[in-house]
C-alpha cells in the first residue's frame, strides 16, 4: 500500500521540513498494523516526492482477531496488505502528525501556505465507482486521474476490479491535502479495521470542520465513514450543518441524508431527476396551491419556490428537526415578503386526519410511503385520499426489483434502514390501482431514472387524478 505526496514548490526538499521526515533518510515506523515506511524516491531543490509505504500483516491481524474483528479481517487473504484503507488515516495521523495538524518546527510559514501538491494512491478501493471519486474530490478542488486495474492482468475476461490508482493534484496547503486524505480514504474503502465507536464522530467533526459541512456529498462521506452507525451519522450530520450555516444553494445540491440509498441511487442525478418529474407533473395540472406532504429537508419545496405558478405551497412533516433544516435552508426568514407569503411549512403527520390539508389542487408525496409501516398505510390512505382529497397526487417510492442491479446491495436488502418496505412495480400498481378505486382517483404510472430492460426504473412514480364525476 504505496501513498507519495509530491510537491514542485521551491525549494522542493521543503517538503522535509513539513513532513518532519528527512529527505535524506528511510525511516520505518511500528504501527498495530504492521509497519509504515517513509522514503523520498527523489528529493531536488525542483521536485520532491516522499513516499509511505505500508506493510500490513494479514496473518497478524488474523491471530489479533479480537482486536480487528470478523469477516474479511478474519482471512489470511484479503486485500487489506495492498489496498489504500484506514491503515493509511492511520499511518497519516501517527507517522505525520504535526504537518495534519499544519504545523512545521522549521517552516512554520510554509505549513500554511498553499504549494503545488499531487498525492498518488497507488490502490484505491473504489466502492461506489469512479464517479463517486470525482465527486468527492472535485468539489474541494483537485484535478483527479483515476486509472482502473483490471481483476487480473492474465485473465481479461475476469473483467474490472473495483480497485483504481488514483492521482489528486491541487495547490493547497500540506495540512489540507493530508486531512483530505485522511478522511476520504476509508470513506472509499467503505470498510474499517476498528470499532467505530462515539470519538470517531469527534475525529469527524474535527477533521471535517471548514469543508465537510458544505461538501455536495457531505452525507455520503458521512455515513460511509461512521459505518454502520446511522445513529452517529446522523448526530455528525447535524452538527455539520449547525458548523458552518452555508447558503441554501449549495445545500440543496447535497445527496439526500441516507444510509444506502444515496450511494445505491448515485442520488444527485437519480434525485434531482426525481425533483424535475414530480415539479413537472405537478405544474402539468395547473395546480395554484401545492402541498408536499413529508417534505424532510425541503428539497422539493425548493423546486416548487422557483415555479411562479404555485402561490401557496405548504410543506409538512412529522419531524420537527427536518423542519427546523427546511427553514434555514430554504432562508425562510430572508424572504422577500411576497416570496415568503407563498410558503408555509406546517408540523404534522400523515397518520392523522388534519383540516389544514383540504382545499389544495395538487399534493406531492415523495419517498414517504415506504417510511410508514404498513398496518398504518390504510390510516395514510385516508388522510391524503378522502381528508386532504386534493385533484391530484403524485407519489413516488422505490422500485425494489431494481435494488438487483446494484451489487453491494445484499439480495433481499431494503435500500435505507429505516425503509418497512419497498415495492415491486406489481406491488406499486396494485396498492395503488386499488387507492384509486376505493377514493374515486384514476391513476397512471411513470419510471424515474434510467430503466433496466427487466428490472424497470430505480423510482417508480404514480400520478393519482380525481375522477371528474367524484370532484366535488
Ligand atoms: N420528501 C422528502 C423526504 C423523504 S424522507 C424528500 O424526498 O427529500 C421521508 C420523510 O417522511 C421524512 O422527512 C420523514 O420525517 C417523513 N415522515 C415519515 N413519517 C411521516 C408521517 N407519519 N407524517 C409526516 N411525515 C412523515
């Protein structure tokens, strides 16, 4: 496992005196892991490239089973010895901590100064494909080349291996480039040696402050590095977003906040599309007074601000904390007047008759369904279809035959832990064929995002219209 850091800054050797390693010397460093070494394979007063090369022992970590757990760890083979992962953050922490921090005894200047920089990761796991890298990486600045290695040079048909060598070059400071890495490297890896636990969050917080909070994948990076801990996720989350209050705008390009489902979904483009086709079909009836019922975030909500036709929107949900984000997010309180009289966010639930819900043309229904248990649906149903009793709804939810399609998703898996299920397009029809029957609606279906010949679109869409004779 091979990281070089190389800078064209003048002198170059400089890079010595940040690293705190001498250009002139191979040091080696004991770790839990095994060992890091760090060398410069050159080192002029043009160009200077200090390497750390990793020695991880798998049969180590084997006998050390306790301490580095199961699953692939629990292996003698396993690609922990060749891959960039959380022995790298590691190894960066321990091995260069002061230039981490930004500080340098000899050049304490320079360590803040912004100098032409490439790092080189000779073996990045990428789980989440090659997109996934540039989005994470471009948006903090750096120009990213990623080549990827085939599974077996002697086996073409074996096909690509998630595993790429990865080039980030940028003009930036030591310290920066280093915390970068030390964040997003495992983020890629999706996978850590130890148990992370309540400082991990810390560790987060105090390594994302300045650029994490406002990263268009901020979520992502998030939940991939506290794995499996959706709870401490959405604790880091939240104090992101309490860290830096940045404007709505580059908010509202975030990936939504979910576990899975926004990696599986590459949810920029899955959930942007998913925006446009329910804004359009809901400017498509003419409706005035639009609801969005479960309006989370209010990324919806946003899209409808933008579309004149729609003079009174009014967003809803159960949770109040989602509210408080839609409101400060949407710069409620900065509206100009006759902008901010448009919209109203209400708390509520859908589980409960509520008369502040009659009287709209159009009701928007966006990736809730599947949030609600379902002996509770029927309470829903009435709620939406015979109490609000909007012309129209459009509705979206999960296709979940199209979970197949994506491979680190388990067979059987939902695509968000807190999802009670998700629908096959015959489930959808039926649930939804038979609402429509019962409240006196027609309804017709719409895939959202790219389709699968068998499989369908990741989203489903269901536009529900009051039968002319029922409309009261
Ligand atoms: N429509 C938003 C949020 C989808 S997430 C979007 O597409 O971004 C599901 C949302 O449904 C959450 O904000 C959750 O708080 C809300 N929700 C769950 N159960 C609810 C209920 N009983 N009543 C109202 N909202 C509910």
């Amino acid at each position: 496992m091979l990281l070089t850091i190389t800078t064209t800054h003048q002198p170059a050797t400089d890079l010595g005196f940040l690293l705190h390693k001498n250009p002139a010397r191979c040091q080696s460093f004991s770790l839990s892991f095994g060992n890091a070494h760090v060398f410069y394979p050159e080192a002029s007063d043009d160009r200077a490239t200090a390497a750390v090369l990793l020695e991880v022992d798998p049969v180590g970590m084997v006998r050390g089973k306790g301490r580095f757990g199961q699953g692939v760890l629990a292996q003698y083979v396993n690609d922990r010895p060749y891959v960039a992962s959380s022995f790298m953050s590691v190894a960066i922490a321990q091995v260069f901590g002061p230039a981490l921090d930004g500080r340098s005894k000899e050049r304490p200047e320079l360590a803040t100064t912004p100098i032409p920089l490439v790092a080189t990761i000779e073996v990045l796991p990428c789980r989440g494909g090659e997109e996934f890298l540039h989005e994470v990486f471009e948006p903090l600045g750096y120009d990213v080349t990623a080549v990827r290695h085939s599974l077996d040079e002697m086996f073409a048909d074996w096909g690509p291996s998630p595993y790429y060598s990865v080039t980030l070059s940028k003009t930036t400071t030591l310290s920066e480039l280093l915390t970068h890495l030390y964040v997003l490297i495992p983020v890629f890896d999706n996978f850590k040696h130890y148990y992370v636990g309540h400082d991990e969050l810390e560790k987060l917080l105090k390594r994302g402050e300045g650029w994490l909070g406002t990263h268009p994948r901020r979520d992502a990076i998030v939940r991939r590095y506290l794995k499996y801990r959706p709870t401490l996720a959405r604790q880091a989350i939240e104090r992101l977003i309490e860290q830096d209050d940045q404007p709505a705008d580059e908010f509202f390009t975030d990936a939504r906040a979910e576990s899975r489902e926004e990696s599986l979904e590459k949810s920029l483009s899955l959930n942007d599309e998913r925006l446009q086709a329910v804004t359009a079909a809901l400017a498509a009836t003419g409706a005035k007074r639009v609801l969005d019922l479960g309006c989370g975030e209010g990324r919806l909500l946003r899209e409808l601000l933008k579309e004149k036709q729609f003079n009174e929107i009014v967003g809803m949900d159960v949770s109040i904390r989602s509210l408080e984000i839609a409101t400060r997010r949407l710069r409620l309180d900065d509206l100009p007047p006759r902008q901010r009289e448009r919209i109203r966010l209400i708390h509520g639930s859908l589980m409960y008759r509520d008369k502040r819900l009659a009287g709209f043309d159009a009701a928007a229904v966006v990736e809730v369904v599947e949030h609600l248990d379902p002996p509770r649906l029927a309470a829903f149903e009435r709620v939406v279809f015979e109490c609000a009793r909007p012309a129209t709804v459009v509705l979206t939810t999960p296709n979940r035959e199209y979970n197949a399609t994506w491979p680190n998703l388990a067979a059987g898996a939902l695509r968000h832990d807190d999802h009670r299920f998700e629908w096959t397009r015959e489930e959808f029809r039926s649930w939804a064929g038979s609402v429509a029957e019962r409240f006196g609606y027609s309804v017709e279906f719409h895939p959202i995002g790219s389709e699968h010949a068998e499989l369908g679109s990741p989203t489903q869409l269901g536009v529900f219209r009051m039968r002319e004779m029922d409309r009261g």
